[in-house]
C-alpha cells in the first residue's frame, strides 16, 4: 500500500506541469475556438529568453519582467499581423496558421538565442519529502501550488474583473459580444498574452526539471489527451486531465509496463484518451457542442 500510495501521490502532483501547459491552450480555445499548435514554440521562447537573461547576469525578477514585457509584444504582433487578417476564416485555416507560427517562433528562438541546452536553475530543488513512510518531491509539490495558484489567478480575471467578463461573453457568442461593443481584437491580445505568461511558468518548470531545451516545444503532445480527457474549454477540466494522466501514468508504469515488458509512459496516455473519446468526447468538464439544422 505503501509503494502504490507513493506511486498515486508522485503521479498526481506530476500531472499538475502538464496541467499548466494544457491551460494555455484553453485560454485561446475559449476565447477564439482554435487550437493553438504554437502554444508549445512561445512555452520554448519564454523559457529559453528567461534563462538566456538570467545566464547574462541579470537579476531573477528583472528576467521575468522582461520575459513577460517581451511575451505582451509578441501577443500584439501575433494579433496585428496573422489574427486579424485571418478574422471570420475556418477553423482550420486558423489552426494551420498556429502550426506555420510555430515554425516562425522557434526559428526566431534559433537565430536570437542558438540552440544549446540550458540548466536552469529556480531556487527549488528536486529533494524527497516523506510523509511517513511515503516519499514525495518537493520540486513536485512545489509545481503543484503553482498551478493552484495559476487557477485561483485565471479564476479572478475570468470571474472578478471586466477583461475576464468580456472574455467568457466572446468565448460563449463571439457576434453577440461585437454587438455590445467589445472589442475582438483586443480580447485576443489579452489571450494571447495570458497564454505566453502561462508558458513562461510551465516553461520555467519544465526546463528546471529537465534543461531549457528544442525538444520542450514537444511538450504540446503531452497535452494532448490532458485536453480530451479535461475538455478544451475548461481549465478545471485542464488540472483534472493533467492529474489523471499523471496518475495513471505512473501507476500504469509500475503495475502494467513489467507485464508487457516495457516502460508504457510514452504511449499509455493517448490509450486513455481515445477511450474518453469514445464515452464523452467532449470531456469531464467540456461543453457539449450543439448544431442546430
């Protein structure tokens, strides 16, 4: 009981970094209906822009304040120059325009900042903590507060303030909100900056645990089922996808990889997910699509 206690606790607080990565794609979906295949290539920049700064000697806080500076400029740009043209298209042609400014992002990430791996350092370290007789990361733990507190945040701006109301009023009638008056354009400005920010935070997280590296704008595939499971317009449905793939993760691991013969992390996720296609397809927490004819 011990070992499977340590195995459930240890999957569940590491499903909470794939939770902040699923967030950022909520943010967007509910605001403009798109998948956005670039949310992974900003979660790179942001991180490899941070550390870049921090390894140029300038200060912790400094770093982060011109990382985010720099993530509202881009989220401008991203409006003015691809969103904008593209208003009222498909959602697809939207969609593959998110999969080209991917390509864009990491190549300007290339040529500014090169390519090596980075270490990143954030002041917590990967230690076990035990509670009894049950052993749990303190860099884990501490991943998991930070995407409460992500949530509690996302949770005011959409509940407390007008931003959060204009923003829920486009994501559920994107014509009606333009009748009233709210501005589209700037709505997906404030998006896309939230979703740069919370890049950043998971990017910080990632690239602490494993190095500041190409292959984090990889970590998009990761959120994936996180997304089907949760739903894509829900980011309560967001950390419940992220605990559920984590836990099933490495209970699966520990339980099922020895009896097949191998480590199953890799693909045991996607297994779920189809099968939550098959029962709800629109996930836990998301909304059910309705077509009238």
């Amino acid at each position: 009981m011990e070992m499977f206690a340590e195995t459930l606790i240890g999957g569940l607080l590491a499903g909470t970094m794939y939770s902040m990565v699923a967030i950022g794609f909520v943010l967007i979906y509910k605001a403009s209906g798109v998948f956005n295949y670039a949310q992974g290539s900003l979660l790179l920049f942001s991180a490899l822009l941070f550390v870049t700064l921090k390894e140029s000697g300038v200060p912790f806080t400094v770093a982060v304040a011109i990382t985010v500076a720099v993530l509202i400029l881009i989220a401008g740009l991203i409006e003015r120059l691809l969103l904008r043209p593209l208003a009222n298209r498909s959602p697809m042609t939207l969609f593959m325009a998110t999969l080209g400014l991917s390509y864009v992002v990491e190549g300007v990430a290339q040529g500014l900042m090169g390519d090596q791996v980075h270490a990143l350092d954030i002041g917590i370290d990967d230690v076990p903590i035990f509670v009894g007789n049950v052993m749990i990361s303190q860099f884990d733990l501490f991943a998991a507060a930070t995407a409460l507190c992500l949530v509690g945040i996302l949770a005011l701006l959409f509940n407390k303030t007008r931003i959060g109301i204009s923003l829920r009023a486009v994501a559920d009638d994107t014509r009606a909100a333009l009748s009233l008056g709210i501005n589209l354009n700037r709505i997906w400005q404030i998006v896309w900056a939230a979703a740069g920010i919370v890049g950043l935070v998971a990017g910080m997280l990632w690239g602490a645990r494993q190095g500041v590296q190409f292959s984090l704008s990889l970590v998009v595939l990761k959120a994936l089922p996180v997304l089907i499971i949760g739903g894509f317009t829900s980011i309560a449905g967001a950390i419940a996808g992220g605990l559920i793939v984590g836990a099933a993760e490495a209970l699966g691991d520990t339980y099922i990889g020895p009896l097949i013969g191998g480590g199953i992390t890799s693909w045991f996720a996607y297994v779920i997910a189809i099968a939550f296609l098959y029962v709800r397809p629109a996930g836990l927490f998301g909304e059910q699509a309705i077509e009238r004819v």
